[in-house]
C-alpha cells in the first residue's frame, strides 16, 4: 500500500518542491512530479536556476525514452510515463490517477485558500481508501523554531 503524507502550510509550493526534489535526488531516489502543464512549467524553471551550486537533473514525460530511463525526477501531467518511479510528488489539485503504483505519495498543500480546500479533499479521498495519512505541518515547525 502506498505511504501517503501531507506537507501542509506550504508558504511557497515550487520553492519547498525544488528542496524536495533535490533531496530525493541525493538519496537515489526515482521520482515522478505531478500537476497542471502550467505549474510544472513553472517548475521546469525554477529547477534550472534555484541554486548556483548544485542541479537537479529532470526533465518532462515528453522527452525521449532513453532521456526518461536516465533522469532521475520527471515532470508529468499525465503518470503513464513514470511506471518506473518510486516516488511521486503531487502539486495538483486532486487525486493523481495511478498514485497506487507508487510506494509513496507526497502531496503539498500551500496557505492559498482554494489549495486547503482541494488538499483537504484529497485527504479525505485517501483516508475513504483506507490509507494511513502522514501529516507535516510546516507552520507548527515555524513556530517552534521561534
């Protein structure tokens, strides 16, 4: 059954996203991103130039076979070119159609008011399903460290 955990109180989702992927990348891991063709886009970017000193290799469900099988995160709207991922990152608005095939699902939810809403949504989409939800509330740990 698929580890399912919620990253709430997101204060910027593609900023967090880029931290993410490039830990998942440093620990070898296979991971598939999921969301709008516009939100990825934007991604795409930021993965380029979020940080002078280190990259993290990707690329989108779009390009060549041989590019996927050697990328480690790959940006896709669709997941039915990521069969090969352990991983997947979901910054869309619902449920990602195939997240069972993966052995964890991240979903990140930020402070906008219609993200909370469609995160609580698919929170309880899961939770219907029978899956044991992690939750990390990135607000609680922000107030602790003050």
């Amino acid at each position: 059954m698929t580890d399912i955990a919620f990253h709430f109180n997101v204060p910027d989702k593609l900023a967090y996203s880029c931290r993410l992927l490039r830990k998942a990348y440093l620990s070898g891991a296979r991971v598939a991103v999921t969301a709008e063709a516009e939100v990825l886009a934007e991604l795409d970017a930021l993965l380029w130039s979020f940080s002078a000193t280190e990259f993290v290799p990707h690329c989108t469900s779009m390009a060549p076979p041989a590019t996927l099988a050697a990328t480690p995160v790959v940006l896709s709207v669709s997941l039915a070119d990521c069969a090969d991922r352990e991983i997947l990152v979901n910054l869309g608005q619902g449920v990602p159609d195939g997240y069972e095939g993966f052995e964890r699902l991240i979903e990140l939810v930020s402070l906008h008011p219609e993200d909370v809403r469609s995160g609580r949504d698919r929170w309880k989409h899961y939770a219907a399903h029978g899956y044991t939800l992690k939750r990390h509330d990135l607000a609680s740990r922000a107030a602790g460290a003050a």
